[in-house]
C-alpha cells in the first residue's frame, strides 16, 4: 500500500473526508487507480453525503473488479437512490440483480427502485416472480427485503412473520429473551414508562399523532422518560413542542452498549419502542435488553421479526384473532383504535379554495397524499377504473420524484386516461396541507398498505377517506381509524365494492355531503381524536401488563376494555 493511500485512509478513520479526499486526487485521476484507492473515495463521499460522487466511484469499481461487480453495482444504486438520478439508480439495480448468481442485495435494491419510482408493470411482473418464490419457501427470498418494504406490497401474514432480514442488527434469540426476563426488578408505586425513538420532533408524523399522548399521562400514576435517538436535522425541524415534552434523554452519542447501561440506570418498567422495522431503528439496542416488559408500538404496523418485544400495541380490527399465529409477541389490543391522534396541538385551519390548491373548479376530485411507494399495481388500477368511471374527475396526488411522475404519466395514459386527469402536489407546511386536504371531493387508499398518518389528516380536515377491507395490520389501519370516527359507510369489502362507493358518492353530491357534515360532527365526539380517552386506555393496557408481571405471568394477550362513553364533546 503506497504511502498516500495509507495516509489517506488514516484521515479517513479519523473522519477527515475531504482530507482524505484531497490526498487521493492524484491517484483517482489515473485511469487505473487501484480497486482500494477508488473503494475508499466512494467511502469517503458517501460519509459526506455527497451521494453522486460516491455513486461514480463504486461505479468504477465494479469495473475494476469484475467478480464483486453486482456488490459495486449495488452500493452505486443505493447512492443514487438518494440523489435524483433515479433512472440511473434503477439501471445500477436491475444490473446488480441480474448479474451473476443470486445476490440478495442486488434484488432489494431492485424491488425497491421499483416500488418507489413507480415502474407498475415491470413491478407487477417482479412481484408476482417474488410471491411464487416466497410461497415455495426458498429460504434466499425471505432475507431479501427489508420487511418495511416488504409489507407495503404483500399482505399474507403467514408470509410476512417469516422474513429473516433485519435492517442493521440482528434478530434476539430464546437464551437473549430469557435472561432479559430473568433480571431481578422492584417495582414502585409509579409505572415508569420509557418511549424509545428517533422521531422527537413536532414536525413528525410519529410525533404528530403521539405527542399529546406524551402530554396526557396521568403524572400521578406514571412516570416518563423519552429516550431520543433523533437525528439533528429532524430535531431542527422542531416548532417548539420537543421542550415541553418532559423528560428527554439524548441517546444518539452513545453505542449500544452504554445506551443500554443508561437505560437500565432508569431502571423503566415498560419499554416502548416507537419504531420497529423502520428508518433510524436501533435493533441491536433493544434486544440487549432494556427493560422487564418491552412493547413495539405505532411505528412499524406489523410484527417486529426479530425484536425482542412481549407485547404490539394494536386493536381487534387490525389484529383479529387469526393475527394472533403470525406474530412472535403477544397482541395488546386496545378497544377502540390503536392508532394515537393529538386533538390539541394539530393544525386545523380554514379551507383553501381549488384556485388556491391549483386544482379545476369542477369536477370530482379524487386525493391521495400518500408515500408513492404505497401505490401498487393493484392500486393504480383501482384508480384507474374510478377516473374512467367518473367522467371529468381528477386525480390530486403526492409524487414529487420526475422519473416517478413520468412513469405514472405514461402507466394512466396506457390506461385510456389524459394525463391532464392527474395533478401532482408538492410538500406544503402542515397547516398549509390540512387547509388544501379540504378542497378535495374525495380521499383515495392505498393497497395493501393504507394511509396511516395520512389517512388521519385527511378525517382531521374533514375529507371522506375510502378504503376496503384488508389481511395483515397494514392494509387494516383505514378501517379501524373509520371505525373509531363511526364513519364504517366509507369502507368496501373488496375492490369491486371500493370502486362501487367511490362512484357512488362522487355521482350523489347530497350524500357525499352528509358524510362530511359528518366527519365534522364526529371529529370532537367520536374516540378517534380523543386523546385524553386514548391516553387513559393505553395506561389501562400498562397497567395490565404490569399486574401480569408482578403476578409472576408471562405475557399473554390482553384485551383492553373500553371506558364508558362520552355523553358530551370532548372538544368544541
């Protein structure tokens, strides 16, 4: 190893990028720079976001080394995933999933540009390729997707408890769950409650529906610590409600290790992770063991395979009974919605008119504000069959992506549609957002992964939300949330019943009103955002998880059952 490259590398470990960077410019700058000296450049970039450049250079190595030429490609699409060359992020991945022998790698970044740039009939074709591999049981296919992903296009639970692929830790095991169970714990007078995520700012989504649940404990009985693990930029993002949230204790600095040993110190009764299989999780950190009773909740809505949880926190809609085989924890189901709503420090702000949301002045309006990867196959077909059902409607979506809108352009206009009949939204501040939610006709799901938060926000702004009945937790939020706004009318039992109601109501303007006059009614009375009830009903679900453990009982499944009805409005 040259003297440069060595140096290089120390700048390197020490995280001096751009040194390092600059120490090796005379080496990159001759055509046969060696497969180190260009690996490290990648390196460097991609610690300094600069994701183009570290896409170039594992560009160059997979040409340098052509038997790892499928883990270089991999890496550059990964790169350019984060960048907007997403064509050239799809060529890198389908090449690495094509090349050579089985790279699972490869394959996820592949299904994944896929998914998120909505490539809907290559996508239809590689999904359906998947499922057949997954339904034989190869067991290759079920470490190939991060199971985020993987639920967000498949809803057959069975298979979904049998992922193996844990982004960044690795899974508990028996020995690991018992020896957390069997650490000697005292327990006071107050349950001592710890919430562990990344997402401690008001600008969340997570936070958006949790944050007045943080509000409401009942300080005489519980006790809080927030264990934050969020990143700068995300807390940046804050307005000012992260202050008044109580105790936070910052995480983010310290391995895993001492973040346990913190942790335990605060010796937490029940340990709530609020994020699961999601962006920023820290596996590894709860399956140390943090706690005598772990809980998944709100963040990831399925099993955390792999998680050392006792509990999920959910409701008998989006976990029926026959839930109950395919999940590892155990089902702590609350009566009414598992999903938190904050009913006080939500924006809810005047309607916009369409002139202002740059929509037509007639006509149905048909709005999806959901995460595109969201938008399956299956899913653009429904709409495409509602839009060609509904003469002079449109569709008013969330797709900030050009490659994406492109290919959702050239999929409707296969279909027999004008692409005029699709209008695309940008990201707006959120009172901005709720104010703009009002000047639609009619909310549109998405299939099998529903809105969650976005559903949420459009019942908020008073916007009639549509869905159907699903098979995993996923594809069951809409309904528990329509349930819990006793607002059951707006969901089908199938897609020949989604598309029915959806021109049912779109052709009947008397009784689309009447479903939003009643949104409006309900959205104070109903328990949907009640979050002082809510909040009383997830203390009673800690509650019994603690009397279970204090009796010496494993945990098993609870049932928590619902507090007498409000005979007022909880909120004018």
């Amino acid at each position: 190893m040259s003297m440069i490259l060595q140096n290089a590398l120390k700048s390197y470990h020490a995280g001096k990028y751009r040194q390092s960077l600059t120490l090796l410019s005379p080496l990159l700058a001759k055509s046969d720079a060696g497969l180190q000296t260009v690996l490290l450049a990648a390196q460097c970039h991609a610690k300094a976001e600069q994701y183009a450049d570290a896409a170039h250079y594992y560009g160059r190595a997979s040409e340098a080394d052509g038997g790892k030429e499928p883990l270089f490609k991999t890496l550059a699409a990964a790169m350019l995933m984060r960048t907007n060359e997403s064509k050239q992020a799809l060529k890198a991945a389908r090449h690495a999933a094509r090349s050579g022998d089985f790279n699972s790698d490869g394959e996820e970044a592949y299904r994944r540009c896929l998914h998120n740039y909505l490539c809907l009939e290559e996508a239809a074709i590689e999904d359906q390729r998947f499922l057949q591999k997954l339904k034989s049981g190869e067991p290759a296919f079920f470490a190939v997707e991060n199971p985020f992903d993987h639920i967000s296009w498949c809803a057959d639970e069975s298979i979904n408890a049998r992922l193996t692929r844990i982004q960044k830790g690795k899974a508990f095991t028996a020995q690991s769950r018992a020896a957390r169970r069997a650490q000697p714990h005292v327990y006071e007078d107050k349950i001592r409650i710890g919430y562990l995520s990344s997402d401690f700012s008001d600008q969340h989504a997570t936070m958006r529906l949790f944050q007045g649940v943080i509000l409401r404990h009942d300080p005489e009985k519980f006790e809080v610590t927030l264990f934050c693990h969020t990143e700068q930029k995300v807390i940046g993002t804050d307005k000012g409600m992260r202050r008044k949230y109580g105790r936070l204790i910052p995480i983010s600095h310290l391995s895993d290790e001492k973040a346990a040993q913190l942790i335990r110190k605060h010796k937490i009764d029940i340990l709530v992770d609020l994020k699961g299989h999601t962006k920023g999780a820290r596996v590894d950190l709860i399956n140390l063991g943090l706690a005598p009773i772990q809980v998944a909740y709100l963040g990831f809505p399925g099993s955390g395979n792999g998680i050392d949880c006792d509990y999920v926190i959910s409701d008998p809609i989006v976990t029926p009974d026959s839930s109950k085989p395919h999940y590892h924890e155990k089902l702590c189901r609350l009566p009414e919605s598992y999903q938190s709503n904050d009913d006080t420090h939500r924006a809810l702000t005047p309607a916009a008119t369409r002139a202002e949301a740059g929509l037509p002045e007639t006509g149905i309006v048909f709005a999806s504000f959901n995460a595109i990867r969201k938008i399956t196959p299956a899913t653009a077909r429904l709409w495409v069959t509602i839009l060609n059902s509904v003469p002079d409607s449109v569709l008013w979506m969330m797709c900030e992506n050009e490659f994406a809108r492109d290919n959702f352009l050239q999929y409707v206009t296969d279909e027999g549609l004008d692409e005029s009949r699709v209008i695309f939204a940008k990201s707006l501040a959120y009172d901005l957002h709720i104010a703009r939610l009002q000047a639609a006709d009619i909310g549109l799901d998405t299939f099998p992964y529903n809105g969650h938060t976005t559903t949420s926000d459009k019942l908020w702004a008073g916007l009639p939300v549509v869905t159907m009945k699903g098979s995993h937790f996923a594809s069951r939020v809409s309904e528990s949330l329509l349930t819990a706004l006793a607002v059951p009318e707006l969901i089908a039992a199938d897609a020949a019943g989604y598309v029915a109601l959806c021109k049912t109501l779109a052709s009947n303007p008397d009784q689309l009103k009447a479903i939003r006059d009643k949104l409006v009614e309900n959205r104070f009375s109903a328990p949907l955002f009640d979050t002082e009830r809510f909040t009383r009903h997830l203390e009673d679900a800690y509650i019994r998880m603690i009397d279970r453990e204090k009796a010496g009982l494993e945990p098993d499944h609870i049932d928590v059952p619902a507090r007498p009805a409000r005979t007022a409005p909880f909120r004018k």
